[in-house]
C-alpha cells in the first residue's frame, strides 16, 4: 500500500490505492505445559546423564538445568544463555535483563540450586549454560529430548508454561514475573487460558434436568 501510495501521487499508476483489505495476522491460541508435563521432561533427562557433549557436558545434567532453570527463572533464551556463576547466591538469582535493562530477582528451589551447582563444577569459563552447546546444537538436542518425552513444543515454551502457572496461582502476577513493561502482552502471547478455565469465565449451567442417558432422537 506504501509503494502504491508512493506511485499513484507521483503519477507513475493510473489507479488510486483503494479496494484493498487489510491483511490480519491470526495468532493461534496460546498453549503450554501442564505443571505435570514439566516435571515429566524434568525426571527423563535422568535417561541421558552417562552421555557426553564435545564440550564434555554431561548430557543429562545439561537437559535437567535448562529446562529447571529456565522454567524457574523464566528468562530469555540469551539471558540464560549469558547467566553465570556471579548471577547466583545460595537460592538467590539476580541478573541483568538484556531486552529491558532491568534487573531482575528469582529464589530458586533446591533442585535448581543443585543443578546450576554441577553445571558450575564442570564449567571452564563460569557460565552456567553457555559454555554446553552453541544454540543450533542445543535446539536440536532440546527438540530431540522433548519428542523423546512425546511433549509438543520447543524451550521457548519453558517461559510461557511457567507465566500460565504464576497466573493460575497468583491472577494478575504473570506479568510481574515476565517483566513486560506493555500491558496486556502476556495474555496476548504468553498465558494459556485453557489451564486457568477460560481466565475465570463460563457460561452458566443451564437448569436442565432428566436428560441424561436419554439417546438423541432419529
């Protein structure tokens, strides 16, 4: 419409740019993991602890504090890729938001906290995850675990699956825990509703009685 705009007024078209319908982006309903799915792709990272990386990771290990850490945090892929040793003390976790410059605070649970630690123990260079796999090997790796756990989706689903779990326990905190500075993005993108019944609306029961087990009518 632009260019067309452009051509018309400079009278290089004949036709004015009219007629035309705009093109709506339908996004797709958000999905998400169920708390019991998580823990699912949690417990079968056990199935790769004796495998090795190139890097010399502990394949198991590796799969445990990335999907851990990154439902726990709910950072950003390059965030977490980023966090290091200086990120965390004790249970408590502290880094630098690189999309919005903000600092941001998480307590982390003792199998989280046990994780980064063995993580941290065979790290050359401090990064917790990072130094494991580049993001290409790393998607691949994390693709191939999720079919293996028969679970739909990818690692970016770790941020989504744990702002529907903050919204069911906590309504209205989701944001909060993303840190969205824009209202509304995280029940546009984010949240599925699905988990939380509807975001709280329903329809009515309707006052129907002795219809059950009747057969519908030929």
């Amino acid at each position: 419409m632009t260019v067309w705009t452009w051509a018309y007024e400079n009278r290089l078209v004949e036709n004015p740019p009219r007629g035309v319908q705009k093109i709506r982006h339908r996004r797709p309903p958000i999905r998400a993991w169920t708390p019991e799915q998580v823990a699912h792709a949690i417990e079968l990272t056990e199935l790769h602890r004796g495998n090795r990386l190139r890097s010399g990771a502990n394949l198991g290990v590796f799969l445990r504090c990335w999907l851990v850490l990154g439902y726990e945090s709910g950072a950003r892929w390059g965030d977490l890729w980023k966090m290091r040793e200086d990120d965390f003390d004790g249970d408590a976790l502290r880094w630098r938001c690189n999309k919005t410059d903000e600092i941001v605070y998480r307590t982390l649970t003792n199998l989280a906290v046990e994780s980064v630690g063995e993580m941290l123990d065979a790290s050359p260079d401090g990064r917790v995850l990072g130094w494991a796999a580049k993001k290409r090997h790393a998607m691949r790796l994390m693709h191939w675990h999720l079919r293996t756990c028969d679970l739909p989706g990818s690692s970016k689903w770790l941020r989504r699956s744990a702002a529907t779990h903050v919204e069911k326990a906590h309504p209205g905190k989701a944001r909060l825990f993303l840190g969205h500075r824009t209202p509304h993005m995280a029940d546009q993108h984010y949240i599925d509703y699905a988990q939380i019944g509807g975001a709280g609306v329903a329809a009515p029961r309707l006052p129907l009685t002795g219809l059950s087990g009747r057969p519908c009518a030929s």
